[in-house]
C-alpha cells in the first residue's frame, strides 16, 4: 500500500503543465535476483529474494526457445553418449542403486540437466543395515534449499519442498498444504547414517560449481543474460499480441475536456496504464464514450512499422547476448547462417565447447558417483563418454549426402576406415539411389 502511494506521488509531481501528457505505458519487470538471504524465523535459507529463484530459472527456459534449446544441447552434452566403467564391481552396483528411478543413465540425464540450468545437482542417498549406501536417487534441484551454518562453518542439514511458493511464508498448514511442509533432510555424514532423520529421508548430497560471494548455493553461468533472456520473451509475447489484435497500429486520443485537476488526471493515467501496459497489450485500441460531439474524443493511428524493424534488431543482438552468455558458438545455436560452415568447422566448435563448458560439468557427476563408489569400497571409479558431435550436428542422410566417408568418421572421432575404397563404393550407391527413374543397377551397389 505505502508503495503504491509513493509512486503515485511520484506521477503527481512529474505532471505536466503544458496541455500534453505523454502517456508512457509501462508493467515494472525485474529480471530474478540471484541473492541468499537468512531469515531468523526461517531453517532454510531463501534463494532469491522471494526464495523462488530456481522457479524463475525454470520459467524464463519456458518462455524462451533459444534459451530452451542451448539448455538442452548443454544436458545432452553432459549427459554424453555412454558411461565408461572401469572394472566390474561398479555397474551393477550403480544399475541396482538407481532401479527404482529409472537406472543409472536416467539419474546422468536428470542430474545433466539440473547443472545446466542451475550449475549444480543434488543426489539423496540411503544407507542399508551394514552402514553401506544402497539408494541414490536424483532430487529436483528447485525443490531443495539450504540450511544455515553451524559455528564451524558447515551445513548440516537441507529443507526440501515441491511449492516452495505456499511453503515460504506459511506458518500453519491445512490438510491439503500438509505435503508441501518442508521436510528435512540431513547434509552427507556418515557419523549421522544411524540417526532417525537419516533413516527416514535419507541424507543428500550436493554437487556444485564454486561461485564468488556464494555460500550456500551456485549462479548459473548464463546468469549475465537473464534481462535478455526476458526480453526474448516479451518480444515473441508482443508479435503475438499484434497478431491477436489484426496488426492494429498505436492510436493517438485526444479528449476535449478540462483535465487541469492534476487529481484527475492522475485517476486517468493510472486508470489507461492499467488497462494498456505490457507486451499483452500491444495494439489494443482505447475505447471511450460520453454524450454529445463537442465532448467526443478524436483518435489518429500512428505507424508502428519502425517499432518491428526496432524489434527486429533488439531481438538479433538479444539472441547473440543470450548465446554469449552460455559460452556455446553461435554456429551451433543456429545464429550464424551466412558463414557457410560445415560439419567439421561446427565439430570444431563443439569440441571448444566441450573443453570450456561441458567437461568440467561433467566432472561434477563423475566426483559425486566416485565419491559414492569409493564410500562403499569399491575401488573404481566411472567416466562420462563424451557425445560424438555427428549426434548433434548432421543428420545420417545429409551426412552421406554432403560429406565424404573420412569427414564423417573425423567427425565422430573415428580412425579412417581400412577400405580406402569405401567413400566411392557409397558414392556410386547414392547416385543410384538418387536417380529419378530407379534404374540403378544393384551389381553397382557397395558390397
């Protein structure tokens, strides 16, 4: 309320006296704000300043397809293309482990995909009668928040909840609330494996990038990009308002009446700006009435083709922040398509990639599980298999269509085939097979 009365305050003094208002229809739109905040009254501690900065990552993914898309090539990249086990102990044990969820390639791709929306992952495990980790399970990294630090500076316990939206501020909760109440869960310690609570949820396990002035959680990389992620959203939001509204231009209003009563006329601009601000808005036309003409208002459209040629720029240098911000090339988003590049110039890009983003992500998945493995005495560890880029990049048609047997097997990191043949052999098969009348000969065919 007290805000409300200070921006109006506000309008009041930046009236005009000179007859003409200019009507600036805005909705306030702030980009989450990455912030950890300790409440006294609270166990947890908020991340963001309504404790519900991971759903906001997950809702501005939802609204944007760029966004969307590199965060899917990122998981799929860290989920990589298989898991390397080196010995014989450590597969079946992982398999049995993860069974009740899937198995131990579903819990690569569900942790892949929580580090790269949020950089970090958390794993809940259980223990058996002989003090040995059994269970591990993948936890959906926005329904876990943190606890506070002890004196020693550690965390002992996390909070965990599926609306942290009704489970923030509630102090009591219905029949209905009771399963959003924030359940506890012990922090890793082994000390701790025979405790009741342990016994109950199990302990958890936290995976996470180091991020400067971040005690308690990890900033998402792109984290630089998240105006222009929103902007993204609202531009799509606004073409498609224009669309809703047959493309109808901006109008001018001119009302001919005595609005010198700045009480007044403040009534009417907040009255207008509620009705016609926001990207929902766009193109909406300003319906009014009263009786007789000298009364009746005058409209003028106004040319909006400026605005979609400005858009139009906003939105090419927003998609080129957004990638830059995912440190991922803009070739292999799709963003550079007058540059003629191939398949190996976009492998290139993808091993850059794979260097700078996707292996040290990787290393995260492979540290926690090997830290498991080596807790319960199995002395091997496990590796994350790269994802041949022939996955992401080429299609198996174009692929033969476009390159030579040597390019596609340099692609997928391959050896050159031993028959040095192969590549005119496919090739004579694929003129066959092309010809419009069928005529190919199958004795021409590769054997």
């Amino acid at each position: 309320m007290a805000k409300s009365k200070k921006k109006e305050k506000k309008l009041i003094k930046d009236l005009s006296d000179k007859g003409i208002e200019i009507i600036n229809f805005t909705r306030e739109s702030v980009a989450p704000i990455v912030s950890e905040r300790i409440q006294k009254t609270k166990d947890w501690v908020f991340f963001g300043e309504d404790n519900l900065f991971p759903n906001d990552l997950v809702r501005m993914a939802d609204n944007s397809a760029l966004h969307s898309s590199i965060l899917s090539t990122k998981a799929k990249m860290i989920a990589g293309d298989s898991v390397i086990y080196e010995g014989t102990q450590a597969e079946p044990f992982l398999e049995a482990a993860t069974k009740a969820w899937g198995g131990f390639n579903k819990y690569i791709e569900r942790a892949s995909t929580d580090i790269a929306y949020f950089d970090s992952f958390y794993t809940n495990i259980q223990f058996n009668n002989g003090g040995k980790i059994d269970t591990m399970r993948n936890m959906d990294y926005s329904f876990v928040r943190s606890g506070k630090m002890d004196a020693n500076g550690l965390i002992n316990e996390y909070w965990m909840s599926t609306r942290w939206d009704i489970a923030t501020n509630k102090r009591s909760y219905s029949k209905d609330e009771e399963i959003y109440r924030p359940l506890e869960i012990l922090a890793f310690d082994e000390k701790k494996m025979r405790d009741k609570q342990s016994k109950t949820s199990g302990q958890l396990m936290v995976a996470k990038r180091y991020s400067p002035s971040a005690l308690f959680y990890s900033k998402p990389s792109y984290l630089g990009a998240t105006n222009y992620i929103d902007i993204a959203a609202k531009i799509a939001n606004f073409h498609k308002s224009q669309l809703d509204n047959g493309m109808t231009g901006n109008l001018w209003m001119h009302i001919p009446q005595d609005l010198s009563d700045k009480n007044k006329r403040v009534k009417m601009l907040k009255a207008l700006n509620d009705q016609f601000a926001g990207s929902n808005n766009a193109g909406k036309i300003v319906l009014t009435w009263g009786q007789g003409e000298a009364n009746k208002p005058e409209m003028e459209s106004i040319n909006t083709s400026d605005v979609h040629s400005a858009l139009s720029d906003l939105n090419t240098r927003t998609n080129e922040e957004i990638a830059m911000a995912h440190q991922i090339s803009r070739s292999i988003v799709g963003l550079d398509q007058t540059t003629g590049l191939g398949g190996l110039e976009i492998s290139n890009a993808l091993d850059m990639f794979q260097t700078i983003y996707v292996s040290p992500a990787q290393q995260l998945i492979e540290d926690q599980v090997n830290q498991i493995l080596d807790f319960n005495g199995i002395k091997e560890t496990i590796r994350i298999e790269r994802l041949r880029p022939s996955t992401l990049v080429l299609d198996q048609e174009l692929m033969k269509l476009s390159a030579t047997v040597d390019e596609i097997r340099e692609i997928a990191n391959l050896q050159e085939h031993p028959d040095t043949d192969i590549g005119g052999k496919l090739l004579i098969q694929v003129e066959n097979e092309s010809k419009p009348d069928g005529t190919g000969s199958d004795t021409s065919r590769a054997k």
